[in-house]
C-alpha cells in the first residue's frame, strides 16, 4: 500500500468518525443531558489525529 492509499483510507476513516460524532450529538439533543458527550469527545479526537497522520503523510510526500 503506497502513501496515496493509505491517505484515502485515512480520509474514509475520518468520514465516518465525524459521521459518528454527530450522530451521537444528535442522541444527545434528544436526551436528558445537555452536556456535550464523553464519547463524542473520545470520537473527535480520534477524528483529529487521523487527520494529523493524513497531513504528515502527504507532507512526506512533498519531502519525497
């Protein structure tokens, strides 16, 4: 698997972690509790250093 591919797993794993997130926000508006979820917290941040490998990935390929 070359770096192109991996990125666009990456990108596909990112899609459905910020789908999840909001999915679980929205339970949350339905719910009882108006705090923002622990578990979309967890979510977000997976989401965010997922995006942070995407970005070191392509950034060594401009290296390359």
């Amino acid at each position: 698997m070359n770096n192109e591919e991996l990125i666009r797993e990456l990108e596909s794993i990112s899609q459905i972690l910020s789908e999840r997130a909001i999915s679980v926000l929205r339970e949350a508006l339905h719910g009882d509790d108006p705090s923002r979820p622990a578990q979309e917290k967890k979510i977000t941040q997976a989401r965010r250093a997922i995006e942070k490998a995407i970005h070191l990935l392509r950034s060594t390929e401009i290296d390359d």
